[in-house]
C-alpha cells in the first residue's frame, strides 16, 4: 500500500475523525466484518488492526470486500487526482469516468493514452491496487445500486442503465458486490409514493462554489438551449436518440448535486450523469488545490469563494462553437451568436413546445454540410464562418480535434492546425471542453488585468512566466483570477 500513498496511521487517525474532507479520498476494509467503508461511516471505528485500507473502492472490491450498507460506497465523491497517482493514471480515470470503457476495451483506453495495454494495467495496479476493468465494473455497480434506490425503473432497465447488457450478468455482479440481490435494496420514500420523473444525487467534495458557478453559467447560457433559473441551471439534450431537458441544481443539506431528468431517459441515465458531474467539475478536490494555489499571494484574493470549480462543458463541440463565435466580442455579444446559430441551424425539441427551452444545438453534421457563408449569416465574419464549419467538418469525420489528447500541448496543436483557431481559442477550449486542468489561456485580457498592479495589463508572456509555478492547476487559476475580476479585485 506504500506505493498508493496511503499511510496507516494517518488513514486510522482520519477514520476515527469521520472527517467529510476525508470522504472519497480513502476506503476501509474491515476483515472482521468483511465490508469496506467510506471515513465518514457512522458505525463504530473498528479496531486499528482489523482495518486495509485502499485508494479507491474497486481495489476494496478485488481484496473480497462487500460495500457497507450503512454509509453507501457508492455514494462517496469520486477519486481525487491529488492522491499521488501519475499523469497517465489520472487521465485513464476521467477517461474511463466518461465510458471509455463502457463500449471499449482496455487496449483502446491504452492506444488512446498513448501507452501499452500491459503498462497501463500497471499502473493501475500500482496507484490504485485494482485493474482498470475492475474500476469501471465499480463504477457501474454502484450507480444501479443508486438508481435501485432513487428511482422506481424496473431491475432490468437499471441493469441496461448502468451498462450491463442482459440481466443474468447484472445480477451476478451484484450478488457479488452486496451479497444480496438487486430487489433486496429498493427502498421506498416516506409515503411509499415515488416522484414524477428521475432525481438522482451526484456527490461531490465540499466545499462547491454553486453560487460562483451560476453566476458564470448564466451570462454565457445559450438561449433555446441552455438557461440559468434561480439556482438551477437547465438545459436540452439529446443523446443516443433520446432527448429532453435536465435540471441541476445544489442540496447544501447533503453536499450533493440534485439532477431531474424526465421519465423517459431510462437507457441513457449513466452517460448523463456523467456528463453532469464532468460538466460541473464534482469530482474535482477544491480544498487541496486552493490550499496549493492560495500560498501564493497573487492569488490570495479575498473576494474568491471557497469551492471554485472549472466549469466544463455538456457538449465538446458546442462548446467550441461558442468559444469561436465568442472571438474578438464580448461575452454578451458571444451569448447573442450562439443563440442566433442554435434558432437558425438547430433542431426543435419535440417535447419543448412552448418552453423557453426548445432548441437542440445544431450537430457537427448538419454544419459541415453548410457553407462558411451561410453560417456567417448570423451576424459574424465570413473567415470566422469558415472557421466553424472546418471544426465541425473535423468533428464529423472522426478527427481526434475534440477528443482527450496527452497533454494541453496537443490539444493546442490538434485544435490550431483548423484554419481561425489561435492559441487562446484552443487552450480555452482545452481548459473547459477537454477538461485539461493545467490549461492557462495568458493572452486573455481579463487574466491579463487581474494581475496588473497599476492598472495596466500584463503583457501575454509576463503571464505565461507567471504562471509557471501554478501547474498543474493552472485553468483553476484563470478561474480564480477572472472571479477576482468580476467582484472587484481585492487580495487578502
């Protein structure tokens, strides 16, 4: 366990602790008991030396471990990236956290990282003490388990839900990983009476700046797409050939995210959820990144609230559309375009009839069959029409422009090699749409200003400089700085 960096003494004294900032980062398995816990489990502390403990859950799973009833394994926020892991590993893991491995092999999950399938398994093994089939088979047994819980969907959609192709199979794992069957854990809420539609609870690591994330969310919200209402922020979807619209929206009481879906989007639940929490950036560590980048007193601001998150996005390609059209203009004008294109070019949700929410963002496909003139239609300059569909005409022909690369660097060069994408296009792209977390776009003004001292911007290579010793969390730090921007600037 020495190469996981977990230490028993320290894991023990976190244990008897049962501190929520603890939560997700370890597991323990008690051999008396033969279940594992989360930190924050209300049952006694077991004694020191019935206590393994592990990185993650699924090398619980594999040492024979059942999840605990009682705190709910599979209610814990996702592993940190902070817990020593390397590069590769982190990435695998938000890569199979996106369904790499729901449709793919672990070869192609290696092929994609550039590794070998051999290596990778490895390392897997080495930082995380399980296979990366065995984190993915995890991954799926703990969301049906919720959904079991949380919805009323008949065993055998929980089962297609969750990724597991016939029921057989299903109950196999789950008999494996609970010792019971899936129909045991159904519970009913009080009243015995079930919401219209599906609410599931995604966790995440406190403390979540919502407050901060709406208020960027909102001025940016598409209109007919996307829309920030209250404290929710709502859009439409379509995937897989279902489409919808989804609320989330934050329950402080339990340190989760409340996302409602429709009743109908049963077989594509899973990707959902995952999309959300990568949109939203829950199963980001907040508490250990600020601690890292507010040592340093240019970003010590005191306006920035705990909890800031990157916010990502739902859709690659939609994101990168935006973040073209928001070239040169300002973020209202940005909002404007977008809105312009989704009317135009997009398509009617056929159950948004009447709502304010009734566009679906037109497709990859659909552009690249256009012209760059007509596209620039909407308001925008022949060039960047081009520019537009030569991305979608990418997109839709299988380019790796807007998939997972190595590193920023070659998602910079994968996305500047397209005709009108500079450098600050990409590594904003890269920072919100590819989830890179290092992504610093320096020749963005606001960046630029929020370090100046005597009003003046910096110049793009002073910041560049600058930053170096924020990796790697560097597009945390454009949040931090932008954040400090629109309340005012003022450090601590």
């Amino acid at each position: 366990m020495l190469s996981m960096n977990l230490e028993r003494d320290i894991c023990y004294r976190a244990l008897k602790t049962r501190d929520r900032r603890f939560d997700g980062r370890f597991f323990t398995g008690v051999t008396s008991t033969g279940v594992y816990c989360r930190p924050v489990c209300p049952a006694r502390t077991p004694k020191r030396d019935n206590c393994r403990f592990f990185p993650h859950a699924a090398a619980a799973a594999a040492a024979g471990f059942r999840p605990c009833r009682r705190c709910r394994p599979e209610a814990a926020p996702g592993t940190p990236a902070w817990q020593g892991a390397s590069a590769t590993v982190s990435r695998a893991l938000r890569l199979i956290e996106g369904g790499a491995l729901d449709n793919g092999g672990v070869n192609d999950l290696a092929a994609s990282l550039g590794v070998g399938a051999r290596h990778l398994r490895r390392l897997f093994d080495d930082h995380l003490g399980a296979s990366p089939l065995a984190v993915a088979m995890t991954r799926r047994i703990h969301f049906a388990k919720r959904l079991l819980e949380e919805t009323d969907l008949p065993v055998l959609q929980v089962a297609l839900s969750s990724g597991f192709h016939n029921a057989r199979r299903f109950n196999d794992a789950f008999r494996k990983s609970f010792d019971c069957t899936p129909g045991s854990v159904r519970r009913l809420p009080a009243g015995g009476e079930r919401p219209t539609g599906i609410r599931l609870r995604l966790s995440y690591r406190s403390p979540l700046a919502w407050d901060a994330m709406i208020r960027y969310l909102g001025p940016r919200a598409i209109p007919g797409v996307e829309q920030v209402q209250g404290q929710a922020y709502r859009r439409t979807f379509q995937l897989d050939g279902v489409e919808g619209i989804l609320s989330v929206s934050q329950d402080r009481s339990r340190d989760c995210m409340v996302l409602q879906l429709p009743a109908g989007v049963a077989p594509v639940i899973f990707p959902i959820a995952e999309r959300v929490r990568r949109f939203l950036d829950l199963s980001a560590d907040p508490a250990e990144i600020e601690d890292q980048l507010a040592s340093d007193p240019d970003l010590a601001f005191s306006n920035v609230p705990r909890g800031l998150r990157v916010p990502g996005a739902w859709d690659r390609f939609e994101l990168a559309v935006r973040a073209i059209l928001g070239q040169q203009v300002t973020v209202k004008g940005a909002t404007r375009l977008s809105g312009r294109l989704a009317e135009r070019f997009g398509t009617k949700l056929k159950t948004g009839a009447g709502s304010d929410l009734h566009l679906l963002f037109p497709s990859p496909e659909r552009l690249a069959a256009m012209s760059g003139t007509k596209i620039a239609s909407i308001g925008i300059p022949a060039k960047r029409g081009e520019t537009i569909r030569a991305l979608a005409r990418a997109v839709a022909a299988g380019e790796p422009v807007l998939e997972p690369a190595s590193g920023v660097e070659q998602a910079v060069v994968r996305l500047t090699a397209l005709p009108g994408i500079g450098d600050w296009t990409a590594r904003y792209i890269a920072m919100r749409a590819l989830r890179e977390p290092d992504a610093f776009p320096a020749g963005d003004l606001g960046l630029r200003k929020a370090l100046s001292a005597d009003g003046g911007p910096l110049t793009a290579a002073a910041l560049q400089r600058r930053s170096e010793s924020w990796k790697p969390w560097r597009a945390y730090a454009a949040m931090r700085l932008w954040t400090s921007l629109s309340n005012g600037k003022d450090r601590s």
